[in-house]
C-alpha cells in the first residue's frame, strides 16, 4: 500500500515541476533555469546529509514508523502547497519542492529498511518485486487521473494547470499512505525511556560520523550500488 502511495508523487511531482516552474517564470524575472537547478542540486544535497540522522533519530527512539510517518507527511504538506506558493513566488514554490523531495526520500530510504523484517531472506526478492509492481500500478493510475484532468486544457496552457495535479497527487499520496502508515506501526519496537532516547541519539550520530569517516572501509556495499541492476535501494 505505501508503495502505491508514494508512487503517487514521485511520477507526478519530479518529472513535472520543472515544466511548472518554467512556465510561470515572468520575462526579465527570477533566472528560472538557474534557480530550478539549484533546487534540484540542493534537494540532492539535503537528502543525503538528512538521511543518516534521520535514522539516527529513528534508532533513538526505536519508532521506524514515527519518522516514517513525519518524512512522509512532510512531503505531502509541501507537495499540497506548491500551487498555493506558485501565487507568491517562483522561489517559495523551488522552497516547497525541495521539502517535499528531501521528505519522500527520507521516507522511501525508511521504508525499505523494513523489507528485512517483513520476508524471510528466501522471499525478499520477491516481496520487493511485488512492492515494485504495486508501485508501478500506483503510478500508471495517478498519471491516468492526471491525463483525464488536463484533457479539456488548450495545449499551450497545460503546464500552467499542473499546480492541480500536484495537489491531486498530494492528496492521494495522503490518503493511501494512512492505512499504510498504520499496518507498519505495529512492527517498530517499544519506545525507550528519554534518558534512554538522548543517549542512543548521541550513539547513533557517533555511528553515523565513524561510518561516514570510514566510508572505504565499506567496499563491498560500494560494489553493490555500482552495480547496474541497482535502483533506488533495490535490485532491479
């Protein structure tokens, strides 16, 4: 179900904002190019430096579910606003996009830590692959829904209604994600106590500097996702 939601946004959101951005750039304005790859560049850079502390953070308070659930709703506030910021402004649109992608892949990065505990090693492949297809359907139905509600659009205007699709794609993302959200609740552990919450987040940060000071040291993982089947955590 999580994997039907999420596809919701990733084939709407990234490979139509650009497009949207575009289009309400004004002549002589903000340098809309610069600004949009600057924001792609920046939302890389976010997630990556957010990731480990965020399950950093998880690992502390033994709740994979709680930052799961704050990533994932996080990206579907700001994937609802972006319309509503594109009246203000290309750079608060560019600010709202950027939250939502850092949120949806901190969130995707959280979700597939749980393969492991929801197969057995023998059928892992296999549940993946079925997440991977329930994904894909997910996808295919919102960019249906998207191609039904820009139809009756004159051509040369489309992109400027894709700030409703984006909220479509938003809300749908909410709405599924919640019985989602809460099937994946009951596999977290109990929540230690806060005394216990502030040193396991210390110790997890610890982990998080010695692991990425020792990045060499990780050689075999490097191989993995230098292989060329490898896609976002999976292999394909």
């Amino acid at each position: 179900m999580f994997d039907v939601a999420s596809s919701t946004y990733i084939a709407i959101v990234p490979p139509f904002f650009g497009l949207y951005f575009m289009s309400l750039a004004e002549p002589g304005g903000v340098p809309a190019g610069a600004v949009w790859g600057a924001t792609v560049a920046l939302g890389l850079m976010a997630s990556g430096v957010l990731a480990p502390i965020a399950g950093a953070v998880t690992d502390a308070i033994a709740c994979r579910a709680c930052t799961l659930r704050v990533a994932s709703y996080i990206c579907v506030a700001a994937t609802v606003l972006i319309p509503v910021a594109a009246d203000h402004g290309l750079l608060l649109a560019a600010v709202l996009f950027l939250v939502a992608q850092t949120g949806y892949t901190i969130a995707a990065s959280l979700y597939d830590s749980y393969l492991v505990d929801i197969a057995p090693a023998a059928f892992r492949g296999r549940a993946s692959g079925f997440g991977w297809a329930l994904g894909m359907f997910g996808g295919i139905a919102v960019v249906g829904i998207a191609l039904v509600m820009i139809s009756s659009v004159p051509a040369a205007t489309q992109t400027r209604h894709l700030g409703a699709i984006f909220l479509m794609s938003g809300v749908a993302f909410g709405v599924l994600a919640i019985p989602a959200l809460s099937a994946l609740h009951g596999i977290s552990s109990s929540v230690q106590s806060a005394r216990g919450r502030t040193e396991a987040l210390i110790a997890s940060l610890r982990q998080v500097r010695a692991t990425l000071a020792g990045w060499r040291t990780h050689s075999n993982a490097l191989r993995a996702l230098n292989r060329p089947g490898f896609r976002g955590g999976r292999f394909v």
